[in-house]
C-alpha cells in the first residue's frame, strides 16, 4: 500500500516540471519553518533553563542557611540542660525531689516548639528513661538501660560533638523530620550522664521549604552527610540510583550547584547546595521535560503559524510555477508541431529572461530550418536539371550506332584504313555516350577522351594536339562521366576555333592527400577577366545555368551532387596566355552515389 503511494506520488512529481518545482520550494519552505521551530524551541528552553538555575540557585542557597540555623538551633535547644548545675546533680541523684526537677525540664523541653514531637531523657547512672510525646497523654518514666545498645547511643559518645542524628522520615512519606540525640558527659572522666532525645515533626522543615519553587514533577530532597534521606516532596525515585548520585556532590562545595542526572531513563537538572556548618544536602530534581514544558508550547505555536506560512508559501510557489512553466509549455507546444511537421509556426515570449532568449533561438531555428529545406530542395532541383542536361547530351539513335558499324565494315572492304579508324572512334563515342552510368573510372574517360580528340583531329588536323598524363594510381578512380570530354570540348569551342595557330591541349590526372586532381589546361586565347569574374560568380551560386548547356556549371554541379560539398572546381585563365581548369574530387575506388537531401 505504502509503496503504490510512493510509486504515485513520485510519478506526479516526475512527471511534470512544475509539480517539481512546487514540491522542491515546498520541502525547501517546510525544511525552513521546521529549522526554524526547533531552534526557536532550544532558545527557549535554554532561557527557561537559565532563568529557572538562576533563580533557584538563590532561593537553595537562602533556604539551606535557613535549614543550618533551623538544625543551630535544636542544637542550641539540646545542649542547654547542660547549662543547668540543678539538672546535672539531678541526673546522677536517685532521691525523688531530683527526679520530680528532670520530668520537670523534661516538660519544659517539650513544650518549648510546636514542632516537637516527642522528648526523652536517659540518666545510665540511675538506670532510669523519662519520655514525654503527643502520642500518650501523661509522662512516662521506667527504669531500663535499652538506650545504650541503641546505635544513635554509640556514635553519639564517639562522636566529637556528642551527638547523632535519624532520619525520622518514613519511605511512604509519613513520620518525623529527625531525631536529635544529645549525650551529655561528665567533663572530668567524659562518661555520659545523660542522653537527650528529641523529635521534630515535618511542619518547620515544610514552612522552611515554602519558598521552593514547587513545579510540578520536581523533586525536593533533604540529606545528610552519609547521603540519608531526612526528606523528600515530589516524585518517588529510585534509593539505590539516587543515593549513587548524591556521592558525586563534593563535599567541599562552597556554593549551590547544577548538573543534569539521568534516573531510570529520564533526565533531570540537579541543582545541589552543601551547608556549611553540618554538611547537609538541599537537592532540587526538576525533569526536563517539565522544564522545557512552555518552550514545547511555544515551539508548538511556532510550529502553527509555521505551518500556516508553508501554506501561504505554497500558494505562492504554486502561482509562480504556473506562471513560469506556462511560457515553457507554450514554447513546448510549439516544438511539438514543429515534430509534426509544421515549420511555419513561431514562438512570441516576450522578456529578457532565459525562457525568452530560447524563444528567440528557437525561432532562429524554424527560420534557418525553412532556409535548409529550400536549399535541399533547389539541390533536387538542380539534381534533376542536371541529369537532363546529361541526358540531352547523350546521343543515343540505337540505328546511328549500327549504320556506322556497317559503314566501318565497308571502309575495312574497300581498303579506307582512316575512315574506318574514323568510324571506330565514333561509333565507341557513341557506345560511352549511351552508357546507362552517372560515374566511370579514369582510364574509361580518358579512352573516350582520346576517340574525341581523333574525331577532332580528322577536322582541325595538326592545328590540334593533345598531350595526356595520368599516375596508375588513379586509373581505377571513379569520375562523373564525360567530365574530362566536356572540358576538352570546351577548349576547342572557346580556344581552337578563336586562334590561328596550334592548340597543345594537356589532361593531367594525379593524387594528391588523398584527392583526385584533373587539369585541363591549353595555350589559348584565355578569358577576359570580366567574363571570368562572371564564370567564377556562377560557379559559386551553385545554380544550374539552362541557357550554357553542358559546360563548366554542368560539371560543378554533377560533381557535387555525386561527391559532396568537398568536391572543387577552379578556373584560372589570363588573357592571351591560355586557360586552365582544376577538377579536385575524393579519391574514391567505390562508386560514388548521388549526395542527396538524405546525406
């Protein structure tokens, strides 16, 4: 399913230039706003996170001095019935007026902060325990001495300060803040005289933490130096996993603190504060995801109106799409025609654009393809004219051919050797002339070139000479037919008939780089230079001339038509100083076809 939408959606997009482009500008906007969202989002929340360490910073920092002289101050409370000489001779006395003045310090003890739970005195010399507390209504007093195998009993007479304290908070969150044990000592000997215990309830810690921020999720802890929990608000975590990150707080830290702790997966800013004169730690956990909670709801914002953009950007992409690939698919629309066929058809784009520059060109293109066609044309034209004349030429009576072989076969009777060599060399004219052949081989024109210049002889007599020079190399090479006959011809019409004297005619045939070269040249009269600039001029029209019959233009024309556009012929000519023609054509051992409108 998935994929045939894909296959869909990709031959929408592939198959049109401008569903290209509105989807390219459309993912390039989009990728824009989303960038721009997300780093709008890590601003805020960097702001938020900054603003929020900065002020809670300040308030732990206020809140643990508070805690310090909270924990002075039972300390201070403790250590006052060490100032009273009446209580200390009390404590070592078993007379009853001693006991009746502890119960009552005891009661005063008790009754001296609304957040005391419970208080009892220990006297080991008498063997006797005092305990006053909310969850019994009158003093209780027995004798035992259980406090001493207590652990709170221990440390606190090994510790240098005479004191210990327990957490009285519960794992579900009920109990007591703490349980402060005092041991009072004889100074002389340092054995105890007397343990003191009190216990505090939560309501002064909680008035102490009111000033907390109280997010929502976040986590508020109270420990001591061996990392007990004294208190928590907030989210249950883990002990094990809290209690290995609380070791990583330097005990020595002399202001409040942030890192980030990660708990069971989720990442939390830690901000710690360490009191000064008891070592506690004031720890706030606040989950980034409740911290980054309005910058999710402004990036959540952002990402609307983002959204809301794309679409406005769309709409114009969509209008600027359309009105860029319309002008490509009017000029496509128009070489599509020109496909079919149809070459009168041009493009009007206006503008300066690229779009309008392959408008011009294209209609540049139309105009010289109209140029090509006409010219190829006028090439068929001329191909056919060409061949016509050729055909006019051409003698052709089949019974002229067989009157002049019996007139050859009675000559050869009668003992006329000249008339019949006379004969002979017409009647082979005759039979090269009616070849069915556009092209022959060098030695088959130059044969014929020789029956014509004997022909001649026989009228011009010794006026009349012809010198011939050929390499064996182009004797197999192909030419138009009566190429080199009608140059020669041309020599006796316009030179031998114009002069008096002798008429050397010399027909070279040479290679050349791969070319054929053919010189006719003669002695004659030469050409005046304004019928040769004439001659020349029409060479290069390329245009057939109907009134000159066979001649020169005849042969450029043949020549090209048969062997393309690098075939040549030139004419040199000075007046008075004879003239000269050069046929350059590819040196060729296959025979040539016509170049036609196919080439």
């Amino acid at each position: 399913m998935i994929e045939r939408l894909w296959q869909r959606l990709n031959g929408y997009i592939s198959s049109k230039l401008r569903n290209q482009l509105i989807t390219l500008f459309s993912a390039i906007g989009a990728c824009i706003v989303i960038l721009l969202t997300y780093l709008s989002y890590l601003q805020s929340a960097g702001m938020n996170r900054d603003n929020f360490i900065e002020s809670n910073v300040k308030i732990l920092k206020l809140v643990n001095q508070n805690l310090d002289g909270y924990l002075g101050r039972i300390d201070e409370l403790s250590i006052s019935l060490r100032k009273d000489a009446q209580f200390m001779d009390a404590i070592i006395s078993k007379e009853y007026g001693s006991q009746s003045y502890i119960q009552n310090q005891l009661k005063n003890l008790y009754y001296s902060s609304d957040d005391i739970e419970a208080v009892s005195i220990y006297t080991p010399m008498t063997g006797m325990q005092y305990t006053m507390s909310k969850a019994f209504v009158n003093l209780k007093q027995e004798a035992t001495n259980e406090p001493e195998a207590q652990r709170w009993y221990r440390e606190a007479a090994q510790s240098r300060r005479f004191r210990s304290i327990e957490s009285g908070y519960g794992s579900d969150g009920s109990g007591h803040f703490l349980v402060f044990h005092r041991i009072l000592i004889n100074i002389a000997d340092k054995k105890p005289l007397a343990a003191v215990s009190i216990s505090y309830n939560l309501n002064e810690i909680k008035r102490i933490l009111q000033d907390m921020t109280g997010k929502s999720g976040e986590y508020i802890g109270i420990y001591n130096e061996q990392n007990e929990l004294f208190y928590a608000e907030g989210p249950k975590l883990a002990e094990a996993k809290t209690e290995s990150l609380l070791r990583t707080i330097p005990v020595d830290a002399t202001d409040t603190e942030h890192s980030t702790w990660t708990i069971d997966g989720e990442r939390y800013l830690a901000i710690y504060n360490v009191s000064l004169n008891n070592g506690w730690k004031l720890v706030t956990l606040t989950p980034y995801s409740v911290l980054n909670k309005e910058a999710s709801h402004a990036g959540w914002i952002n990402l609307i109106a983002g959204a809301a953009f794309v679409v406005l950007l769309i709409f114009v992409i969509v209008v600027a799409a359309n009105a860029i690939t319309s002008r490509l698919m009017k000029l496509s629309r128009q070489i599509v025609m020109l496909g079919d066929g149809n070459f009168e058809v041009q493009s009007e784009i206006e503008g300066s654009d690229e779009i309008a520059h392959l408008s011009r060109k294209y209609n540049q293109m139309i105009v010289r393809i109209n140029e090509l066609i006409g010219e190829r044309y006028e090439m068929q034209i001329n191909e056919r004219t060409a061949r016509l004349i050729a055909l006019e030429a051409q003698i052709n009576p089949h019974f002229l051919y067989n009157s002049l072989q019996a007139i050859s076969t009675e000559a050869i009777i009668s003992g006329q050797e000249n008339i019949q060599e006379m004969v002979d060399a017409l009647a082979s004219s005759l039979r090269y002339a009616i070849k069915e052949a556009e092209t022959v081989r060098v030695k088959e024109e130059l044969a014929h070139v020789g029956n014509y210049m004997l022909l001649q002889q026989a009228r011009f007599g010794e006026r009349l000479r012809l010198q011939v020079e050929a390499e064996e190399a182009v004797m197999e090479a192909w030419i138009p037919k009566m190429t080199v006959q009608i140059l020669v011809e041309n020599t006796i019409k316009h030179g031998l008939e114009q002069m008096m004297g002798t008429m050397e005619v010399r027909v070279k045939a040479e290679a050349a780089e791969g070319s054929l070269i053919i010189t006719v040249s003669d002695n004659g009269p030469g050409i005046a230079e304004e019928r040769l600039i004439e001659i020349r001029s029409l060479l290069d029209s390329q245009v057939l001339e109907y009134r000159e019959g066979i001649g020169l233009n005849n042969i450029n024309a043949r020549i090209k038509l048969l062997f393309g556009p690098e075939s040549e012929l030139h004419i040199h000519s000075r007046h008075g100083e004879g003239t000269t023609v050069i046929v350059t054509l590819p040196l060729r051992e296959e025979r040539p076809y016509v170049q036609g409108y196919h080439h």
